[in-house]
C-alpha cells in the first residue's frame, strides 16, 4: 500500500478540469485508490465521488493506493499533479 | 393567454409541436433474476453511452467546442465505477429493478453535489439528470425519441436538456416553449444562440396544448396564444413584420462606426447582470462593459461566494472581452433583497437604508473578498472598478482605503495584480452628483446611475404603483442634475459615462450628445437603436437640442420635445 499526501495548489480545488484529469489519470489501473479530505473519503476513480468530496485550493488530501500496479498509480499521479499545477 | 419568462426575444406564430413528456414508471419491483437485470443496465449502459459518443462526434464535426465538452462530461458519468456498482449493489442485495436501483444513487449523488456552493457543481447536477434520464429511457426500451419534424413548428415541452436539442433537427424550428427553467436554463441559451423567441416556466403548457394547435409566441413579453382568433393573429403578423424589418436595418448598422455626423465618436458599452449576455454585447459591438453587475454571484443561494469563485467569474469577463475595458460594479444590494447568507434587516425604507456601499463598509469581509478577487483578476484584462451608492467623500475615501489594502495584501502574498486599475463610481445620490467637482479630483471615472438619480431626486420610489406616474426621467430637475454632472466631470477632466436607463432609450441620444456625454452603457439590446441615432446625431443640432430643452418647465413637455426630435432624425436617417 502506497499513501500520498498533499495540499491542493490549483485555484479551482479539484473540480471542473482537474477532477477529469485526475479521474482519467488512474482509471486505467488496476489498484484500489481512495481519497480523502478530512472525515471524507471516497474512489478516486469516481468523478461523482471526487466532485462530491468539494476539494478547495489549500486543502490536505490523502490518497491510499492498494494493488499491484500501485508505484506506477504513485509516479502517475505525481506527473499528472506537476504537469497541472495540481499540489 | 399563457404567461410565462421571457428567455428570448422575437415573435413566432405557428402549429405546436409537443414533445413527449420524459415519464417512466419508476416503481419499485421485486425481481428474481439478478444477473439478467444487471445484464439489462449494462446494456442500457452500452446503449446510453454509444448514443453519446455520437454526440461528441457531431458536436466536434460542428465545431462546437462547449457542446461537446458537455457531453463529455455526460460520458464520464456513464463510465463512473461508483455509479455503477452502487446500481449493482442494489440489484444484488436488495432485488430492485434497475430503474429504481439507478433513481437511488443517482438520488445520492444528486443531493451530495446541490450542497455545493459553486455553480460549476450545481451545472453538474443538471449533467446527472440528464444522463440517469437517458439510460432510463434505454432501460424503458428504444431509448430517446428524436422526433420527426417536418414543417416549421413551435417546439412545446416540459424541458429540454442538452441531448434533447442535439438531436432536433432546428432548421424548421420557429421558437421554444417550456414549463420549466429560467433566463439562464439550457433552453433559453440555446434559443438566443439561434435568435429564435423562447418562453420559458410556463405553467403545465404541456396539458393544455397538442401538435398540431396553433401558436403565437412573444419572446419580449413572455406571452403565449393557444389558437388564437384572427385579430390577435393579424396584429402579431405585423408586430413580426416590423421586427423582421427593425432587425434587417439595425443588423446593417453592427459594423459601422458610432461616429455622429459631425464625426465625433461616441463609445458604446454594454450593462450586463449575468454573464451569458456578454457574447451578445460582443456581437452587437459593445466598445467594452460599462457595467457589469455582480449581484447574481449573491441572489438566490444560502451562502456567499467564495474568493475563489468570483475570481473564476471576473476572469471569465474579462478574457471574453479580449482586453476591452470592463467596469465591474462591487456588490450593490440591500434590504429589499432576500440576501439569507447576510442576515439582513427588514428595513422600513430600504432604497435610504443599508445598501450598495454602506454594506459593504459594515461588512468589510464581503467587501475585501469581492475586492481581493477582482484585484487577482485584473491581470487578465482591462479592468476598472466602480462603488454603488456613494453619497459622499468620506465613503469614497474609506472604500478606496480598503482597496488599497487589499491591492498590497496580495501583492505581499505574491499575486499578480494589474499595474494600474481605475477606480470610478456610480452617481445615482443627488448629494453627489452636486460635488461632482469635487469627487472628480479624486475618481477615475464616474458614471451616471440614472434610475436611481431619478427616484432619489424626485422622492419617488420606483416600485411603488401608486406614484408611478411620478417616476419620469424626463423631469426638467433630472436633466439639470445630469447636466451639471457631465459638464463638471468633463472641466474636472475625468470620464464620464451612463449606465441608467436613460443611455439605452434612443429618444435621449441627441441630447444627452448635446450636453456633451460620450459614453453610453446599455442592455446589449439596445445598442443598436443608439448607434442609429449617433449615426443621425449633428454636434450644432444636438447642442441647440440640449439647450430648448433644459429651458422647459415640465416633464411633458420635454417628452414631447425629444420625441419630435427622435422623429425628426429618424426620417433624416432614411432619406
């Protein structure tokens, strides 16, 4: 199990654009991915989940990563956040 | 007569074309064979998203950029690993239907995302419908029916969504009526996009019209006929036939210059309250905005907007207007409105009470938001700032105080924030229109707030019926006032505008040239109209104009004067 945490950096919190890029960026894996802001946790794999999680600019998020291709979902997420400004 | 908002201007007569109402039978059933109903949503599933993929290739064929986007989204919903399983989950363990088990949890996902405060999620929340209505016409079988249209017609339907107007075949489509939505909904974006009349929120029009029936639909009032008799037929004939021929002359005007006859340039703005009229100012040939009010960021929602939010609006103007100047009007609101995240007073008088900048001043966090947010957004365009309300020096200087502060703030924390961003106000108090002089070493800009000038300098309120008729902006003390003020801005060397009602009505163009105005902000759809009579105005007429006029006694005889004039210039435009 893989964990990362992060402040969100982008200005729109992780609605709109980088909620789908997030999204489409793990989809294709195969690991279990969550992800949490405070008491709140849901799939990040689900864009309804994400949106209903309401991340704001400034907010701490952890992301748990389960599964075989778990260090590829890490490496992957970590370019998808430094291409887009994410954290 | 049916009456309902009018999201859409124009006027339409023709047979109703009734589109059949989304209904499904959405009742709970116990069923036996759970693999054969996940294997039935699955399918629908398939179906859905095969239909939308079309979609996004026709609307990427067409060019259509937004449209696309939006089903775009619509697909990543479809694809949503927690939509499905959550349906799964519930044929599996509970034995509902499919229908019933997809109502739910779309349900949850619904009222989780309506809690958010930014309208980006609540768009969201119409994606969703949207989408779950779709699967659920696959499940019902054949999914959505595009209907056959084979002569022009007036589309009447409870709403219409994205993937409904999609698929219409628009071309013999003369306008659209709704029981649902407002100025804003999909259906009224869609219809002013075409230039088609739309009503929208009629009230159960679905019942009481059938295909076939004859229609007259009025954009402008909001107003419906059902198979009306011949005289109201025939007076709407010709109400259709003068617009037709207002639109041809006034479309031949877009591209050419507001310039009087004498060559003077006049600028027209554009007032704009919501941000879907800004490609329709832009379209007509605003100059740039000379208002845009930020109220309907505040209006009808529980809490405030966040910086973050309106950062993300005022960008958005301001890119769209590709660098023209943009006034931006902080909040303007007060006891009349219904303002729940502010817990306002009920007033007794609240057009005297806490409104417009005095609440900003007592609610300093709302103010420095708003200001923090346009602040951050002036990088992106030509930016200037304007106060509401303000009835003397000491709250210009406190309000420019607080812009200060913020402007340094956020440069301190490391924001870009444009070098220099004028700052104006509105002069809509009487009090202030008289220190104009004053005021002009110290503002940027003014612009005149006529509706309010008048109601304050005549003592009438302008929503009460029983002293309407009181409420004239031809009263000779008006026009005085708005002299006074445009000709101590110009000796102060300041810009001088006006936003009132008074810019956008032709009848006051050549006098207010005259008094020597040369800026105009007005409702997009008025400036047209305008430029019509710029185009007509002469600097020597318009002056002798200003000068007959401002020596009347009463306001009847001012109205009669301009409009003579108004038809003077009108036949000398057509000779």
């Amino acid at each position: 199990m893989r964990v990362l945490v992060a402040t969100v950096k982008t200005k729109t919190g992780l609605h709109a654009r980088p909620a789908a890029l997030l999204v489409n960026c793990v989809s294709k894996f195969t690991s279990t991915i969550t992800i949490k802001k405070g008491e709140q946790e849901g799939n990040l794999k689900s864009l309804l989940d994400l949106l209903s999680l309401g991340v704001e600019q400034g907010d701490q998020i952890t992301i748990t990563v389960d599964g075989k291709d778990e260090d590829e979902v890490i490496a992957a997420l970590n370019r998808c956040a430094t291409e887009n400004e994410l954290w | 007569m049916y009456k309902g908002v009018p999201a859409s201007p124009g006027i339409a007569l023709g047979p109703a074309l009734v589109l059949p109402k989304k209904q499904f039978q959405l009742e709970k059933k116990i069923i036996q064979d759970v693999t054969a109903e996940k294997d039935r949503f699955h399918q629908a599933l398939t179906a859905a998203k095969t239909r939308i993929e079309g979609l996004i290739a026709l609307a990427q064929e067409q060019e259509q950029t937004e449209t696309a986007k939006i089903f775009e989204a619509h697909r990543m919903v479809l694809e949503d690993p927690e939509l499905i399983t959550g349906v799964e989950q519930q044929i599996d363990q509970e034995k509902v239907n499919a229908e019933f088990a997809l109502e739910t949890t779309v349900n949850f996902y619904i009222n989780l995302l309506s809690q958010a405060n930014s309208a980006y999620m609540r768009e969201r929340v119409a994606d969703l419908k949207d989408v779950a209505n779709q699967v659920l016409q696959f499940l019902a079988g054949g999914g959505p029916q595009i209907p056959e249209i084979k002569e022009d017609c007036i589309i009447v339907a409870a709403e219409l969504t994205p993937s409904d107007t999609a698929l219409l075949p628009l071309d013999k489509v003369q306008g659209f009526i709704t029981e649902v939505g407002g100025p804003t909904s999909h259906t009224a974006i869609i219809a002013r996009s075409l230039e088609l009349p739309a009503v929208v929120g009629v009230k159960k029009i679905t019942a009481s019209v059938q295909s076939g029936d004859h229609l007259i639909i009025d954009g402008e009032q909001g107003a419906v006929f059902v198979n009306p008799d011949s005289d109201t037929i025939a007076v709407y004939r010709q109400k259709q036939e003068v617009l037709h021929r207002q639109k041809k002359e006034l479309a031949s005007l877009k591209t050419l210059a507001a310039q009087t006859k004498s060559g003077k340039t006049i600028k027209l703005l554009a007032n704009v309250g919501e941000p879907w009229e800004l490609p329709k100012a832009l379209e007509y040939g605003a100059d740039g905005i000379g208002l845009f009010r930020t109220e309907y960021l505040f209006l009808n929602r529980d809490t405030l907007p966040t910086e973050e939010e309106q950062f993300q609006a005022y960008k958005e103007v301001l890119v769209q207007m590709e660098g023209k100047p943009v006034v931006i009007r902080t909040l303007d609101i007060g006891g009349d409105k219904n303002l729940p995240s502010l817990n306002l007073e009920t007033e007794m008088n609240p057009f005297l009470g806490l409104r417009g900048i005095r609440l900003c001043l007592k609610n300093k966090t709302v103010f420095t938001t708003q200001l923090r947010a346009l602040y951050r957004a002036s990088v992106h365009g030509q930016l200037k700032i304007m106060f509401p309300m303000i009835s003397s020096l000491e709250e210009y200087r406190a309000a420019v105080k607080c812009a200060e502060e913020v402007r340094a703030q956020l440069i301190e924390e490391g924001h870009p924030v444009s070098g220099h961003v004028p700052i104006g106000i509105m002069v809509e108090v009487p009090s202030t229109a008289i220190m104009t002089d004053l005021f002009a070493k110290e503002v940027d800009f003014v612009s005149i707030g006529t509706n309010d000038l008048t109601q304050y300098t005549l003592a009438v309120d302008r929503m009460n019926e029983q002293i309407s008729h009181l409420y004239t902006p031809f009263h000779p003390a008006v026009l005085r006032l708005i002299k006074m003020v445009i000709a101590q801005a110009r000796d102060g060397g300041i810009e001088v505008s006006m936003c009132g009602e008074m810019a956008g009505d032709p009848r006051f163009t050549s006098l207010l040239i005259g008094l020597g105005l040369e800026s105009f902000s007005m409702s997009p759809s008025a400036l047209l109209a305008v430029k019509k009579q710029v185009r007509a105005a002469k600097s020597t007429t318009a002056k002798a104009l200003a000068q007959k006029v401002l020596a009347l006694p009463t306001a009847e005889e001012i109205r009669a004067a301009l409009e003579n004039a108004e038809e003077r210039s009108d036949s000398a435009c057509e000779s």
